[in-house]
C-alpha cells in the first residue's frame, strides 16, 4: 500500500466512507424496522379490545358470583349463632382480603413486565445510537465508538 504523508490514499478513504454510509443507513434501517414492528404491535393491541371486553365482562359476572357466594357465607354465619351485622361484616371482611391479596399479587407481576421492556427499549437505543456513531465517523485516527464532540 502506497502512503503519503501518513494519509490513506484517496480509494481507501472512499472505501471506507462508503463502507461507514452503508452502516448508517443500515442503522436507519434497523430503526425503521423498530418503528414498524411497535406499529403492527399498536394495531394488533388494537385487534384484542373485543377479546379483552368480553374477558372483562367474565370476569364481572365472576364477581358478581363473588357476591352472591359471600353473601352465603354471611347466611352460614348467621345460622352459626353470630348476629346479621357482624355476620355481613365478617364476609365483607373476607371478601376485601381476597380483592387486596389478588390486587397485590398483580401489581407486582406488572412491576416486573413492564421494567423487563423498559431495560430492552433503553439498551436498544443505546446499542442503536452507539452503532450509527461508530460507523457513520470514519476519519482516521477516530478511535472505535468516539465521536466527533467526544474530541472537542
């Protein structure tokens, strides 16, 4: 390889400029394709409203059958000597504890999913962003992963 004066000759110099385009585009590509797929995501979100109401009606009816069973055992405490206040008190009572442990359950389950995505999406746009800079800066003497305002 020819030298002068510590410079690449100028076919190495586009070489490696177009080389450093393809990569950025190929980045942009890749955010693109980020883009698309949290679309189609959106849409497909979009395609479960009718399944997820008719869940969410269940499990109405389910409560209601909550209700009426707590209700019951109001009925059962009564018959067992307590008197109707405290009998009613009793299955409010029982019926509140199981709502709160289910809520509390559940809450910590989306806790969980919902820092799962958050540490994916901000590593991906990190790796993105560390990508398009490494790529796109191809003068020479840029160390790996440095850019431009690192040096000034």
């Amino acid at each position: 390889m020819n030298r002068c004066n510590g410079s690449l000759p100028r076919l190495e110099n586009s070489a490696a400029a177009n080389v450093g385009r393809l990569l950025h585009r190929l980045a942009d590509l890749a955010e693109l394709q980020i883009e698309l797929f949290k679309i189609d995501a959106r849409d497909g979100f979009k395609a479960l409203a009718a399944p997820l109401a008719l869940i969410a009606s269940g499990i109405l009816l389910a409560s209601a059958g909550v209700v009426v069973l707590l209700l019951a055992l109001a009925r059962v405490l009564m018959q067992a000597g307590l008197t109707e206040a405290a009998s009613l008190a009793a299955a409010a009572i029982v019926g509140l504890l199981l709502a709160s442990a289910i809520v509390w359950i559940a809450l910590g389950l989306l806790r969980k999913a919902v820092a799962a995505f958050e540490r994916s999406g901000t590593e991906l746009r990190r790796n993105a962003a560390w990508f398009k800079t490494t790529f796109l800066d191809t003068s020479p003497g840029v160390r790996e992963g440095e850019t431009k305002r690192s040096q000034n």
